[in-house]
C-alpha cells in the first residue's frame, strides 16, 4: 500500500514539474513585448 501510495506522489509531482517547465519556456518564447519590436503597428495618421 505504501508502494501505491509512494508511485501516485511520485507520478504527481513529476506532472507538476513537467507542467512547470512547458509553462516556463513557452512565456519565454512567447514573450510579447517582443512582436512590438519586430512588427510595429503603424498609426492612423501615417495610412491617411
């Protein structure tokens, strides 16, 4: 029983983990202060 008990906690946390680490490089690949740079959005005044 404390086998079972051992591999749910175990199987658990590693699913955090994962989740922590998919979560944390995919905000820093998608950083979107960085498409302003890339792709600046043109006013109003200058399409006119």
């Amino acid at each position: 029983m404390a086998l079972m008990w051992a591999i749910t906690i175990g199987f658990i946390v590693s699913l955090g983990l994962v989740g922590f680490m998919l979560v944390h490089f995919l905000k820093g690949a998608m950083d979107s202060r960085d498409s302003t740079t890339v792709d600046r959005i043109q006013s109003d005044s200058k399409e006119k």
